[in-house]
C-alpha cells in the first residue's frame, strides 16, 4: 500500500486549460501546473492557447522597450560587430 497518493488538480468547473503534454483542452486541470495553461473563460479560449502565447512571444520578441540598451549604446558594435 502506498503511503502517499498522488493529488489530482483541483479546479472549478468552467475553468478550461490547454495540457502542453497532451496537446489537449481539459474542463479543471486533469495534469499538474507545470504542464499546462490556463485557466481560460471557454472552450474556445482554451483551443487557441498556443496561437496565444506565439502571439505574444513573437510580440515580446519584436518590442523595442525590451530590447533597448541604457544610454544609447544600441548604436555601438557589439562583440559580433561589423
């Protein structure tokens, strides 16, 4: 007999979660945190988890504000410079 059980997810219901592991939308966390998004308002929501965070990926990525350096120095050559 085990002396631990393993605790499955709570959640609530109408809360949506897109599983990374899986590859698919649950209704309340059926996997652990670390394996998933969410939680989403719907169904739909859910279904776009991966369109959402390579939207916003590719937002970050492409946002001066966050790669800007103090000062001014964007302008200088840096150790792979011309």
């Amino acid at each position: 007999m085990a002396l631990f059980r393993a605790k499955k997810p709570a959640g609530k219901p109408g809360e949506w979660f897109y599983c990374l592991e899986h590859r698919k939308v649950e209704e309340g966390p059926e996997c652990p945190a670390k394996d998933r998004f969410g939680p989403y308002a719907d169904r739909a929501e859910a279904e776009r988890a991966m369109q959402t965070a390579a939207d916003r990926n590719l937002a970050w990525e492409t946002d001066p504000r966050w790669h800007d350096k103090p000062g001014g120095a964007d302008d200088e050559p840096g150790p792979s410079g011309p």
